[in-house]
C-alpha cells in the first residue's frame, strides 16, 4: 500500500513516524512535509495540501492508495470528496461533516439538535455589529468569543472586559460569525475517536495546554503541550463523557448523513454539573497526536486501512501500557510574530525508547542546515509507565533543543500533577 500524508506540522511527523514502522507501506509520502518526515518517507515539497488539483495529481503520479489528511484546511476545502471520487481511501471527513470543525455555528446546532451538553450562546453574523454591543453591554462576568471559521487555535478570546470583548468581536463581524457562549468553569481534557464511519474506538484521555504563559496564563496557541493520560481521569467519568457526549455524537451523525472514516476529536469542559462539549476537531490535534499517537501498539498502516474500508471492529486496537508528556518547543515572540529561519544548533537524536523529537514545519536550507519555519518548532516527547517520569523525559529532550530564542513552557501537567 502506497500512503500519502498531508500536512508539514508535528502531528504530520508523528503520523509519519509511526506509518514508517507499518509492514503494509511500501512508499510512504509527505506533502509538503519537513526536515523531520524526510527522514520517514518522501517529502513533496511542491505540494500544496490546500490545492485539491495538486494533490489529486500527486496521487496519480504516485499511485497513491491511502491519503491521511492532517490538517483542517483540505478537509473544509472538500479535499476527502475529490480524492473518493478517484477510488482513493481517505482518513478525514467529507466536506460537509468537516463544518463540525469549521463553522462553530454548524457545530454548536448539530449538538443542540442532539441534545449534546454544551455552553448556552449566542450566535451573531456580518453586518449585526450593533446588536452584538448592545448583547455585550447587558451581561456582565467572564464570556467566551468563537470565531465561527478556522483560526488555527486563535479565533477565541475569554474576557470579562466589555470593551475587549466588544473590539475583539466587531473585528470578527467584519468577515465572519461568531459565537458568544458563557463561561464554563472546570478543566479541560481531550477525547479522541477513531472511527469507520459505522464504530468507533474510543483512545485514553489527553489534555492539551493551549495558553502561552505559566498556569494557563496570556494568549491562546495552536498548543504548548499535552499530556496523556489525565490522572484525574477515571472509569466512570469516563462513562460519562462517552454515553452522554460520545455516543449521541455518532448517533447524530449517522442520523444527519455526516459519517466518515477518520478521527472525532471532542474538547470537553469537566464542570460541576458533568462533562459538556466545547467543540468538535475532525482530525487529530497537534500536540495530543504527539502523545496519543506513540501509545498505539497497532501497526497504524492496517488500523487506517481497517478504518477506510469499514471494518475497525475486526482490528481491535491496542494501547501501550506508558505515559506521555509531549512539551512544546517555540520561536521568540509566538503566538505573535516571530522569526522563521532561525538556525537549529542542536538536536537530541537519541535511540531512547522514552524520548521523542517531532519537527513542525523545519528544513534544510541551502548549506544543508536545519532551521526553523513556523512558530512551533518541535514537540519533545517523554514516555514511561509513571506519568511523572516522562515528563521529566520530555523536559530533558526539550532543554537539548537549541536555537536562538528557544522557549516552552515551563509547566506542562503541573495542575493535574499536585491537586
């Protein structure tokens, strides 16, 4: 089986890096890619994963048989579509289940029409500027600000500032909808699906930490790092989450004609009154692929095959018995601008078994030297069966990651660690 992977970010690499250990591929592909997938497979860099031309020929030329899409910008483009109606598999939605993921406002009325938990809100579109201030100037206490489109992880503000709020939401009104929902108080962990568009196997609990600064502190990010599992994550939560959340989710889907083989990520709130949904991804996240994804015993090669063709009940999957603590290494100045081209010095290439390096969007420059290209680097992963053994591997591989102005954050885990 030919296999190609869109995408150039660290869950790329991971996807890459475990579909490079499967028996069934026989060429393995990476479009664009980066200097870390090279080492996997075949980077093509010309490659555009949001131009469904170039990717549709791509895979004539290579013959591909299996495309796993990593991103959410294909997925809302229809690339899934395009590639089924070639008789190529797919791991990712089509794209009218991707608006789960790509329109908040799609999301938030799929789960109220499902009965699904969720924050109360209120939706406002283009040209409603006006009633959005007076909706704003009613309320009072912390509110929560989605804008409805993709904003890589920064289309959301949490604020109990009325005029931040209100500045934040006419600059989204100007070209898109928005949501604004209560503030639901908790913690926040991961669930991810894999699913065949029938069944779906439910993988351990993750969570992510999205905010830049120590104790979830300063702007959002596309993520500083995850861990997997939750400690304070048990059986009958758990439960909960899937009879409540889970499971009326896939019944929804299959009753609105928006099943698909790939991965459903739930964001979930852990409340006083019970889990409820903060939203939908419909692919897996970056950085929790980077913890999740390293678990998976299963050749990954056959697990998507038994997922594109239908039959994930007949290949169980199977989990290691580790921890993982993934922490996020970053240019100076992300989430705001930052330098690209920055010269990696250092790197720790280790044969560990405990120790990982997942590159986003790095290469090779014209003197064959590494350096940076996006504001998240790398994600250096830490596994061991005690939780706070591998992160205090991740922490390790993290500090041997050397370039100018190098940071992350100094705390992952720390809230779920010593409550």
């Amino acid at each position: 089986m030919k296999a190609l992977i869109l995408g150039s970010g660290a869950r790329e690499h991971t996807i890459a890096w475990k579909m490079a250990m499967s028996r069934r591929i026989a060429g393995l592909y990476i479009a664009p890619g980066n200097a870390g997938t090279a080492e996997t497979g075949e980077n093509l860099p010309k490659v555009n994963p949001e131009s469904i031309e170039s990717v549709l020929k791509v895979c004539q030329d290579k013959q591909i048989d299996l495309v796993v899409v990593g991103p959410e910008g294909p997925l809302a483009l229809g690339v899934v579509d395009e590639l089924k109606k070639k008789g190529i598999q797919v791991i990712g939605p089509h794209r009218e289940a991707a608006q789960l993921e790509s329109s908040k406002i799609f999301s938030k009325e799929f789960m109220l029409r499902h009965n699904i938990p969720t924050a109360e809100a209120v939706q406002f579109s283009p040209g409603k500027a006006g009633a959005f201030r007076e909706h704003v100037k009613g309320m009072s206490g912390k509110l929560v600000i989605k804008k409805s489109g993709l904003a890589s992880g920064k289309g959301v503000l949490e604020s109990d500032n009325g005029e931040e709020i209100i500045a934040f939401g006419e600059r989204i009104l100007k070209s898109d909808s928005l949501l604004l929902e209560e503030f639901l108080t908790g913690f926040e962990i991961s669930v991810f699906a894999l699913t065949d568009g029938n069944s779906y196997a439910l993988l351990p609990p993750a969570a992510d930490f999205k905010k830049a600064g120590i104790n979830d502190s300063g702007p959002n990010t596309g993520g500083m790092g995850a861990i997997c599992p939750v400690p304070v994550v048990g059986s009958k939560l758990l439960a909960d989450v899937e009879k409540n959340i889970v499971a009326p989710t896939f019944r929804g889907l299959a009753e609105d004609g928006l099943s698909f083989a790939g991965v459903l990520y739930f964001g979930l709130m852990i409340t006083k009154e019970g889990p409820k949904l903060l939203e939908y991804n419909v692919r897996f996240g970056d950085p929790e692929a980077q913890v999740l994804i390293p678990l998976i015993r299963n050749d990954l090669g056959n697990l998507f095959d038994a997922m594109a063709k239908g039959k994930l009940d007949s290949y169980p999957l199977t989990l290691s018995d580790n921890s993982a603590v993934a922490v996020v290494v970053a240019s100076p100045g992300y989430p705001g601008d930052y330098p690209k081209g920055l010269e990696v010095r250092e790197l720790p290439y280790s044969t560990r078994s405990d120790a990982l390096v997942f590159h986003a969007s790095t290469h090779l420059d014209d003197q064959k030297k590494l350096v940076t290209g996006g504001g998240r680097c790398f994600t250096a992963v830490g596994l061991h069966p005690d939780i706070l053994q591998a992160r205090y591997q991740a922490y390790e591989t993290a500090r041997g990651i050397k370039f100018d102005g190098a940071w992350f954050r100094k705390d992952i885990g720390n809230k779920f660690f010593t409550d």
